[in-house]
C-alpha cells in the first residue's frame, strides 16, 4: 500500500463507522495564538472540546498536515539523523465529541490495524495509564490482548492535558513490535528506553475530566476521544521498512535530491543525513509556503527560514553551490498532489520564493564563514580552544548555523563548542521569540469572555438585513470589571442578546452608531468588536442616563458608514478575483482591512505590478461594477461550499456551516462580512498604490463609491491649478512640463559650465590662504577651501585642482547649509603610506563625522562646518607624524 492508499483507507474506514470527514486545517492554526504552527490534528477542534464551538455532526475523521520545528515540540535538530523525526509530517486521527469513548476507540482502532491494514495482531502492544482499569479490561477482555503485551505507565506517558486546567485523561498507545533486530540491548522494554523496537504507532486519548486550579480534577458531562497516529510511521510498518524515509512518501523526494547532487542514497552516512534533511525539509518548506508563510525575521516567517537554511547548508554539504531546494518543491507537490491539489496549483509561486531565500542565504553563507574565521583567529591568538555560546548562537540564529555544522568546521582545527553557553543564548531567545510571537499574532482571548460563552451567553447579529434592533442587556463591563449599572461620562462595554452592529472580524472594521432607551438615556457606540464567535462587544460612551442590566434599548448603526464599508468589502472580492485573473492563481490573500474610508489587500506576489497590469485589473474590477451583479449570500455546508468553488481564506477558521457571497460568476467566498446587494452599488473602484510589505507579498490600497469619487475630484483640482499656473488647460499639462523640464536642463548645462570655467580661473590663479602649493616631508600638498552648494560637485571640483598637483596630496574642503564638505585625493607614490581613506577618517573627525573612500580617493562630512579650518590645517600634523 502506497501512503496515498493508507490516508484514504483510514479516512474511508472512519466514514464507514459515521464519521464527518474533515478537511485537514491550515498550518496557520485559527483563533489560537498559543501556537506557532498546526501541531496535532485535535487543534481545529480544540473549541468544539472545550463547549465554545457547536458541530453538527459527533464524529469526525482527519488526516492533518502539522509542522513541529519550535516551541515546546521542536524537533528540528533531529530531524535527518533519526528515522523518525520530521519538522512535517502528517497525523491520522478520529475524534468523538460526547459521542463514543474508550470502548469504541479502542475496537475502532485495533480493527482497523488488524483488519485493515493487514498488521500481525501478535505484534502488537498497548499502554494504558496506570489506574485505568477499564481501557486495561477493554484490551484484556475485548481485544483479547494478552496480558504480558499490557503495560501500565504513569503519567509522563500516558496522561494527556490541553493545559494546566482544562479537559484531560489518561491516554493508551498502541505499540508495533519491529522484533529483536530493532532492540537497544539488555533492558530493553516499552518504557524503559526509547529505541524503534517497539514502535508508538496511534495514540488513543480519553477526555474524561476538567482539572481546575487547584489540580481537581472532576469527570466531564460528556467524555470525548481525540486521537493521533502518524501516517509515515504507519506506512513504514505497513510497508516493511524501518524507517519513515524509505515509505514512498518520503524516497520519491529523496529520489529527486538523489538526481540533483549525484549522490546515492545508502552509499555514506552523512550524505544520508543530508539527504534526509533535504526531503523532510523541503516538504515543511512547500506546505508552508502553500499556506501564506513566507521567510521572515519573526514568528512562522523566521522557523520557514531557518528551516530552508539548514536545507541550504545540507545542500553545501552535498557539494550543491547552486539553488537547488526549489525544484524538490516540485517532487514534493507530485508525491501529495492526491490529497492536497492546492500544492500544483501554487508551484509556481513556491518555487520563486524558495529560490529567492535560497539566493540571498548564499551571501548570508559566505558572511558567516567570514564571521567564524574571525572567531578562530580570536582563539589562536588568546590560546583558547572553545567556541563561547554567544559566537555559536549568532552563527546559529543569524547566519543559519546548526550547532553540527559549526563543529563539524572547527573541530579539524582542535576547537570545540560551548554547548551549555549556547543552550543558554536560545533559551533567551526562544524567550524573547514567545514575547514578539505573542505580540505580533491574534491576542490572547480574555478568559471572562471564554467562561461567559461557557456559561450560554450569546449574541446574536441581526445586521445583515437591518440597521436598527431593540435588545437588551446581557452584561456590562467597565474598567475590565463586572459591573450592573453604569452612568452618564463612563466608558463601558456591552454585551447585548441581539444586534444589528458588526463586530470587527475578518478583515472588515466594526460599525459605530448610537443606542437610545426609555428615560432620555443615550450613548453612542464607539467601536464593536468580536472576541470570540458568538459573542459581540460594544464599546460605548453614556451620553445621558444610566445602563443596568436587562435594561432594552434601541440600537441604530450609523447607516452611511456601514454602506461605505460595504462597497470597500464586496470591491475587495471583486479585486481578488481580478488578481488571480491577470497575474494567475498563486496569488492568495495575506491579510486585508475593510473600512468605511479605503480598502487594503495583502497578497502573494514576487514582483510589483507594471502599470498596465494595475490598469487591467482596475478596469475589469470596474467592468464588474457596471455589470451591476447580483450579491447573494448563502448559508450552507463547507463541503458544498467548496463543492461550488468557494474561496476560503488560508488560517481562517470556518465553522460546520459557513456564509458563502457570491457575485455574479465572477466571485465566490467565504465570508461573514456585509455586502451590497449588487455590484452596482459599488459605484467605482480606483486603485490608488501598489507596494511591497514583506518577501513575496504585495499590497494594493483602492478607494470605492464616494471615497473614489473624492480622490478623482481632488486630483482633477490638483491637475486644473497645475495648468493654470502653466498658463494652459489640463489637456496641455504634459507638453508645458516638458518644456520647462528641457528649459531647466539648458539652463543647468550653462551653470555647469560656468560654476567649471570659475573653479578653473580659482585652481588656476589663486594664492589666497591655504591655496598654495607646499612641500611637507618631500610630498607636494595642495589644501583649499572652496565654494560648493552640493556635496555631489566636490569630485568634480577636485577633478579641477589634482591636475595641479597629480602626483602629491590634495584637499579641498567646503561648506554647505553650515556642514563641512571634505574630499581627498592621493597621488599613486604615496597611497601605500597616506591612503586616502585613511586620511579622511582623520579630518572627518575634526568636523564631527565620518567617512571613507579609496586610496586614491575618498570623501566625507561632518555637522560642524565651523570646524572646517582645523581640518584643512590637520593634513600638515598628519602628514609630519
């Protein structure tokens, strides 16, 4: 069996027994910014376990891409020397939300291994937490499972907790014996070594108790299952190999790095790690990118880079100089295609973006090479033989070193690596990591809001269709605090069972606008947000009167805001599916901001677009304005969803039943936000810059309806009062500024030629003071002070007064806007001894700067222009010490 057939027989088995087949999350985890990357298949589900998420279904079934390279599971320095180890791989699991439990788990996942997948019963081990006495008499009595291949372990190993509070409960494994070939010796047994014999296949999760603060832990009203198997592992035990590398999931990508270096796979150890390294790697790297991550200093950005760094290095290794890891990516995408078809269709686009970081890593690499060279030479020269932390870690975090790269270098010159010094520098900086990933991701969801969903608070939004609803008071908040009632100048927010007032989510701003109750009282709503699906926030300030509990009010958004935030939402459809027509289907949405005043669209793209992309894709926006679409919106299924082509937005997170707008033919999404009732509404949509904010991702920022309008309107103001000033009409504007432009250009060319003929006359015949040629010990020296009002005419002034003095050492120097201007030249007997980079460093100084240049010739500047005399004067000391 391919891993192809074993991912579908596993998901087709689950549905056989009543499953929901779930497509597998992006590894953008949504709502969570606990986690870098998606790391276990229960993560999508991790709302539905903790009672904040409805499903309409009780089981569900999953093979789950996940990528573990930082945090608390970072297995990335392992990864190519063990065979199991991976930075990607994916996870098989099925899950029961109150459903089924242990009984089921178990039954359902020793039939499959038995039955299914062919595995020889007598192989097979289980673990069970040490008082589970009944998962222990499942396996004994139901499964049959001979009591010498029951082992009982504590709760390092078998016991599983979300977190320190929270759902929890003992776990059991299923073990698969390799046989005593496999074995690490004497004393060898499952858990007491961590060898391959016997092999953690599925790990089975019992969700029975929520332990509180206190460590109490009380049974939960409904138990739910969540378990995991590795699909690599199981393929390596269904296909009869020891490790994951050699299933065909992973060699047909060592096949292709095979190809690319010439090497053999199993002909030398360390080209084996190399090539390990470059499969599992490339693999995280193409996911990765797939899903909106790029290379970058922080967060997911910097793991995708160091993670194609190391890839880089092993290719060095391999004797690979040029870009290669880009064409694996290719390897990658035909092995996975099957289950994710996403992986073709972004080719393209991955293939440039490994490329690019692989280009710039090539300098990075040499830089660090030089770096390590200085480090050795600081050894040899102190006597030392050890490497400090400190050195290892910058080559490590900022040259993309390993710890094993670095050592493998040093150690052929007798020098070793601090080790304990460099885990204390990545202990920091894996510090400093959380604090900046905590800073830069979605904030972490205050807890009052999590148990007030807990406790069956909800709000509902009636704003699709209405722009005024009554509702009451379900909860009152001011300054962080519960509170019943607040009165006239407080700030508070407010949770109301209904509202027509969106809250800010999914790229769209919140609305404002007003309440109004019984008695006069008033407040207007300053902003509404959505801190967790279902519940609604408006923050507000009491103009009159005073707010209590269950008090009703009315609520009314401000209309012609929320109108205008609409066109900007539906032109953001209409430009993303512009987009992909005219630059093609790599482009995916990176991030957007829908207000009432602009909109801001982040997308993947190598290059900034030309003017006539930008025009296309502004008049075909446009086209589908005037076409006047109908926008429908529907609620439905995801899988139907998908089914009519829908676009989902990579690291959202999407619910069982999503709200899919389409417009005309020409967009399909999925989307929450609100929307014109057709495109004509739209009014006009200008497109008013293009930039690029990170590698591979650019933004567009367009205006639309009134705002476009006002941008128009004020341009063609700007354009009437430039004519008018020119003395014509906007149709003339270009002619007349060409014109002018080739007037300025004669008129620059005869003060050019007159500003040479005067510094000519100067060179020529002045004596004033400092002018004169002088002989300082044997070197002809000319310093003068000179007029210049711009620091780029130094070099040509000086091209001037060197041919007075070709053979000795000139200095001119000027003032301009009260700085000092310094340029010096070096004739070829005496650069050796007076380079005159050198010189100029000196002088620099004297007027409070910096500056460098050639032995021949070099400039600077310095703040403090009133100094110029005292560094002209200080060539003379220079030149007699």
């Amino acid at each position: 069996m391919t891993g192809n057939e074993i991912r579908k027989k596993f998901l087709d088995y689950f549905c056989e027994h009543e499953h929901q087949e779930v497509a597998s999350s992006s590894l953008v985890p949504a709502n969570d910014p606990t986690l870098l990357f998606t790391n276990a298949g229960m993560n999508q589900f991790k709302d539905t376990f903790l009672g904040l998420e409805d499903r309409k279904y009780k089981r569900a079934t999953t093979s789950q891409k996940c990528v573990r390279a930082g945090g608390k599971h970072n297995d990335l320095e392992n990864v190519g020397r063990t065979a199991r180890h991976h930075t990607f791989f994916e996870m098989l699991g099925n899950f029961s939300f109150g459903d089924y439990f242990k009984k089921e788990a178990i039954t359902y996942a020793w039939d499959f291994l038995t039955r299914v997948m062919g595995l020889e019963a007598e192989r097979l081990w289980a673990t069970v937490y040490l008082d589970d006495d009944e998962a222990y008499n499942l396996w004994k009595d139901v499964i049959k499972i001979p009591q010498e291949r029951l082992v009982r372990l504590g709760e390092k190993d078998n016991f599983w907790a979300m977190g320190d509070t929270g759902p929890c409960g003992p776990c059991s494994e299923i073990l698969y014996d390799q046989g005593e070939n496999m074995s690490c010796g004497p004393g060898c047994g499952i858990g007491s070594c961590d060898c391959d014999r016997y092999l953690e296949i599925w790990n089975l999760v019992f969700m029975q108790f929520n332990r509180d603060a206190s460590g109490t832990m009380t049974p939960l009203p409904k138990p739910s299952i969540d378990t995991g198997m590795g699909l690599e592992r199981l393929a390596a035990v269904v296909q009869g190999v020891q490790s994951n590398y050699d299933t065909d999931l992973l060699r047909r990508v060592i096949a292709a790095a095979e190809k690319i270096s010439g090497k053999v796979y199993g002909d030398d150890p360390e080209n084996d790690v190399s090539l390990r390294v470059l499969a599992d790697h490339s693999r995280a790297a193409t996911f990765l990118i797939t899903d909106g991550i790029l290379p970058a200093n922080e967060g997911r950005g910097y793991v995708l880079r160091r993670i194609m760094r190391r890839a880089a290095r092993h290719g060095k290794m391999l004797g690979l100089n040029d870009p290669f890891l880009y064409q694996l990516a290719a390897a990658v995408a035909d092995v996975m295609q099957q289950a994710y078809p996403e992986l073709k269709e972004s080719l393209p686009f991955v293939s440039r973006v490994i490329r690019s970081e692989e280009e710039r890593f090539g300098e990075t690499l040499d830089r660090g090479l030089k770096v390590l060279d200085e480090e050795l030479e600081k050894l040899k020269a102190s006597g030392k033989s050890t490497l400090s932390g400190e050195a290892t870690f910058k080559l490590y975090d900022t040259f993309g070193f390993p710890v094993d790269l670095t050592e493998d270098i040093i150690e052929k010159d007798g020098f070793t690596v601090d080790h304990t010094g460099f885990v204390e520098q990545m202990q920091k900086q894996q510090e400093l990591s959380r604090k900046a990933w905590k800073g830069s991701g979605e904030e972490a969801i205050a807890e009052v809001y999590k148990n007030l969903l807990n406790e069956g608070l909800r709000s509902d939004f009636v704003g699709y269709e209405n722009f005024a609803a009554n509702a009451k008071v379900l909860y009152l908040l001011h300054d962080g605090s519960p509170v019943s009632r607040a009165e006239q100048g407080q700030e508070v927010e407010i949770i109301f069972d209904r509202t027509p007032f969106y809250g800010e989510s999914g790229g769209q701003a919140g609305d404002h606008g007003r309440g109004q109750g019984a008695e006069g009282v008033s407040f207007t709503i300053m902003k509404t947000t959505k801190p967790l699906p279902g519940l609604i926030l408006h923050k507000a300030r009491i103009l009159e009167g005073e707010i209590r509990l269950d008090d009703t009010f009315q609520l009314v958004v401000a209309r012609e805001e929320r109108l205008a935030t609409a066109r900007h939402h539906s032109a953001t459809h209409l430009l993303q599916a512009k987009l992909q027509k005219v630059l093609g289907d790599h482009v995916k949405q990176a991030g957007s901001l829908v207000t009432s005043e602009r909109l801001r669209f982040d997308f993947s793209h190598f290059s900034a677009l030309t003017e006539a992309e930008l025009e296309e894709i502004e008049l075909l926006v446009n086209r589908d304005v005037m076409a006047n679409l109908p926008v429908y919106t529907e609620e439905t299924d995801m899988e139907t969803a998908v089914r009519h082509g829908a676009m989902a937005i990579f690291g959202e997170k999407y619910g069982a039943q999503v709200r899919m707008v389409s417009m005309g033919d020409v967009s399909i999404e999925l989307c929450g936000g609100t929307h014109v009732e057709s495109t004509g509404d739209i009014g006009f949509v200008k497109i008013v810059s293009d930039t690029g904010i990170a590698a591979g991702v650019r933004r567009i920022e367009a205006l639309a309806g009134v705002a476009a309008w006002k941008y128009i309107n004020q341009h063609e103001k700007i354009i009437a009062e430039a004519a008018a000033r020119l003395k014509g009409v906007p149709g003339e504007l270009v002619e007349r500024i060409e014109r002018l432009q080739e007037v300025n250009r004669d008129q620059q060319k005869e003060i050019a030629s007159l500003k040479e003929k005067l510094v000519t006359a100067a060179a020529g015949g002045s004596s004033g003071s400092g002018s004169k040629l002088e002989v300082i010990n044997g070197i002809p020296v000319l310093v003068q002070k000179v007029d210049c009002d711009d620091p780029k005419e130094m070099r040509r002034i000086m091209d001037v007064y060197k041919q007075k003095n070709v053979d000795g050492i000139t200095l001119l120097g000027a003032i301009h806007a009260g700085k000092a201007i310094l340029i010096v030249h070096v004739g070829k007997d005496w650069q050796k001894k007076y380079p005159a980079g050198s010189l100029i460093s000196e002088l620099a100084a004297k007027v409070g700067g910096k500056g460098g240049g050639k032995p021949e010739l070099a400039q600077a500047g310095g703040p403090d222009g009133y100094k110029l005399e005292d560094a002209l004067a200080h060539l003379q000391t220079l030149l007699q010490a």
